[in-house]
C-alpha cells in the first residue's frame, strides 16, 4: 500500500509538469537599462532581482524606440514597419489600430487551448471594438486603452492643439479604464499596480491551474506621470533629484507588484508550471527619471539606450540552468517561442520572430545573427540594423545621443547632444560586442562594412508599408461617449 502511494505521487508529480505551461509575459513601460537590481545594485527590486538571477537574465534583449511598435512586434512577430506601426505610438483620437488582418498572439494561444487575459495597458488601438483586446484573442481584459494615464483617477486629458475648436478644450480628465469592455469607475484614489496586482490574484482565483492559461501584464509603470505613494518613494531618501527619487519608488512599487503576483501563482497552483518572461518595451526616459546608463542614448532614440532593455526568463521547474544569456533576442521573438512553449508544431513562416527557447533554455547555438532596429517612414532615411557584432545607424540616431549618468544629489539630468544637421545623413557603425556604448565610430574605417550593412536597410526597406498615422478624429472625443475613451468612432482595417 505504501509503495501504490508513492508511485501515484510520482505519476501525479510527473503529469504535473507535462501540462502545457502557464506562460506569465510581463512588460514594463519606460524601464531603463540602470532601472533594475541585476544592472544597478542601488535599485530595490527584489522580487525581479530574485527572478531574473534564479532564471536566465537576456543581456541582448531588444526592443522598438517606443511603446506602440514594441507592443506590435510581441503581439503580432512582425516588424513594425511591415505592418505600418514603425514611427510613433497610437494617440488618443487617432482612428487607427493594430491591423486586424493579422492574427496576434492571444489568437494562437486560445486556438492551442489557453486562457487568455491581459492586465494593463493595451496602446495597439481602440477607435473600433476590432481594435480591442477582447476582440483579439483576449478572454478578459483589464486595463488602459492608451498611455500615460493617471496612476490615481485612471483618467488622460487631451490637450491637442490642432482641435483647439472642439469643446474639450476645457481641459478637463477623461476615463479610460476598462474591466472587459465596460468602464471600471469604482478604483479612483487606487494605485494602479495594486489594482492590477489585485486582479490578477481574481483571475487565478477562478481558473484551473490544470488548464493552461496566458498572462499578459504590461505594466503601465514606471512611464510618466511620476506618481507613487510615498512609502516606496521614501525607500530612496538618500537621492535629492526629484524625478529620479520618484522613478525610483514607482519601479519598486512596480516590483512590489510583482511579488503580489508571483505569491497568487503559488497560492492557486499555477506557479511550478509556469513559465515568466520579463522585458521592457524600450528604454527609460531619462527626462521622467528613467536612466539608461552606460548605454548611449534614450527613449525615442535608436542608440542601444533606446533599444536594448533589461529582460529575463524564468521558470522553478523547466529552465535547465541559471546564467546571463549573451545572444541577440527581439521583440519579433516572443511570438514564436511563446508559441513553441505552448505546443504550436508550426508558426507563421512569414512572421519576422525566430524561436529563442532552445537558445534561452540550453544556451543554444545563436536563432539570429541580424535584426532590424527599425526603418522610420520619414522623408529622410532614419534606420539602424544589427548584423552580427556590427550596428550600423543611417541618419538621425534621435536624441538625446549622449552618455547619461543617474543625478548625483540635487543635480539635474544632463545630457550631451549632437547637432541634428550633423547626423540627418550620417553613417555610424559599431562593433557593439567590444563597444556595447557606441563611443568609436568605425564608419570611416571600415568601408566595405557599411556598404553591406546599407545595402540590407534597403532590401529590408522594399518591404516596408507606409506608416499608419492618420490626424486625429473629434468624433473619439470623449464628451461624445459619457465623458470615457470608448471605441465605436472609426473603421478598422
């Protein structure tokens, strides 16, 4: 009898972890490369500090300039200037969003058995229910339509000036929160990381952890407003600059978050089954506290400060080793191993994304040796693109283009910037394995590098669809809509 029972225990732990796993992808907004504990020890993050050096930390993960693009590459494998979201993000009016004609991620998953459910923000369009999350593939969806919403009332006021005659321009805060496809009026004066830690803690309650289930968390932390409560803010005393002190409590109340999450995966038996990814979606914006330091360069900029974010892979139960992972992984990425994780025999062969699980999980031979950084739908040429240990940037890199060091003291953010008539038509190459800081332009010296380097922009170019940034449409007002962003004012496409 008591050897039946051990041999059950056995088989039940052994059918335990041959369930599809729990897939935990988690993404912060505006978090720099000096933002974390495993890059900068003065940051209290111990719950991703934990994390990140008990799994596999990804020292060339990369990411789009901004927000919205980055979102399109994890969502849909593709680059975001194939599909028309290469330069911008998705503004509030407008009517625009995330092509429908492609088939995102959440999508797949379901059609392979998951749960699906994102918390946080979406920013991949909302003019049209088409558009919205539960609409993609999405069982639940709790969150922001858009960006930089109050972390208090949860509420975005339009100030764009080219409508400056329509009645709005009272200045006055509009909702956007949503619980599914209904406003969620009732967490005004609530911190929006507790909120969503909360409703995580719901969804896990209600679900069966034999079944598996997808979680997306992008995180509206740690991007502007600088708001956090004060108990995270005071961890960090000893920093005089205002908005650094208060960047600096937000991405540990982000991290605070975090834990609550991990404890509700353990409470309700999804945790040793779970696989978790954590990424940025581009780098700190170091006006609004974020720093980037020693990379080059910011937000908004194609410099590696701009697009090479701090990541990691974690799992108690399916990774083989804890290490720093040294090869290339984009956004593109997640997409197909993801999907491979979730038992999808076959991906998209169009999609730009290769699998990176063999690479993250047995430090395998490299999946990619070259990616796109982004092609700007500009007048001018403004692209970079890594092949190899070569970076090559052709025009305007974006600014700032310094070496951005965190405030000492009372000290402002200073930056070194370079002339924009200097660099509009500029070629920069570097060897970012032995200079990952982009100090010695080898541009010069090495000719017949650039020159192939252009000539796969150009290629990589004729694939490019124009970019989908319409003028913004008075009817997303939201005084047309009971005073919350709501969808119904466009036609998707």
């Amino acid at each position: 009898m008591f050897k039946l029972l051990i041999l059950l225990t056995i088989v039940t732990l052994t059918a335990s972890l041959t369930f599809k796993p729990h897939i935990i992808f988690i993404v912060a907004d505006d978090l720099g490369w000096n933002d974390v504990s495993w890059h900068n020890p003065e940051m209290l993050t111990p719950n991703l500090g934990n994390l990140a050096r008990e799994g596999v930390i990804l020292n060339q993960s990369y990411v789009q300039p901004v927000c919205t693009p980055s979102r399109t590459a994890f969502m849909s494998g593709y680059y975001p200037f194939k599909v028309g979201r290469q330069n911008s993000v998705i503004d509030y009016l407008e009517p625009t969003g995330l092509s429908i004609n492609f088939t995102l991620l959440p999508e797949k998953l379901k059609s392979l058995g998951y749960s699906t459910h994102i918390v946080g923000k979406w920013h991949l369009g909302y003019c049209n229910w088409s558009y919205t999350p539960t609409y993609r593939g999405f069982d639940t969806f709790f969150g922001y339509y858009g960006g930089a919403e109050d972390y208090y009332t949860h509420s975005w006021i339009i100030n764009d000036k080219s409508l400056k005659n329509t009645p709005w321009r009272n200045a006055e805060y509009y909702l956007d929160f949503r619980n599914d496809t209904h406003p969620a009026k009732n967490y005004n004066g609530v911190y929006s990381p507790l909120v969503f830690a909360k409703t995580v803690n719901e969804i896990l309650s209600k679900s069966d952890p034999k079944n598996p289930l997808f979680l997306y968390l992008p995180f509206q932390s740690v991007h502007a407003p600088l708001q956090v409560p004060k108990r995270w803010e005071d961890l960090y005393r000893n920093i005089k600059n205002n908005n650094r002190r208060k960047y600096c409590g937000m991405v540990s109340a982000m991290d605070d978050a975090v834990g609550k999450i991990i404890t509700s995966l353990k409470k309700y038996g999804f945790f040793n089954n779970s696989v978790i990814i954590f990424t940025t979606d581009n780098g700190g914006q170091t006006k609004a506290g974020g720093n980037n330091w020693p990379l080059r360069g910011n937000k908004g900029t194609l410099w590696e400060g701009g697009t090479r974010g701090p990541a990691f892979v974690y799992s108690p139960n399916l990774l083989k080793k804890r290490y720093v992972n040294t090869k290339i992984i984009h956004a593109v990425d997640w997409y197909p191993t993801i999907l491979h994780l979730a038992g999808s025999s076959k991906v998209n062969n169009k999609i730009d994304g290769v699998n990176q699980w063999d690479v993250i999980n047995n430090d395998g031979p490299s999946a990619r040796s070259e990616f796109i950084y982004n092609i700007f739908d500009n007048s001018h040429r403004r692209a970079a693109i890594r092949v190899g240990d070569y970076k090559l940037i052709w025009g305007h890199p974006g600014n700032p283009s310094g070496w951005i060091p965190p405030p000492r003291q009372n000290e402002h953010i200073k930056s070194c910037n370079l002339s924009t008539k200097s660099i509009v038509s500029a070629i920069r190459l570097f060897n970012i394995k032995e200079d990952p800081t982009e100090r010695n332009n080898l541009g010069a010296t090495l000719p017949k590098v650039v020159e192939l380097l252009k000539t796969k922009i150009i290629e990589y170019s004729r694939e490019m669809i124009h970019a989908d940034d319409p003028k913004d449409d008075p009817n997303g007002d939201p005084i047309y809509w009971n005073g919350v962003f709501s969808p119904g004012w466009c036609i998707a496409r």
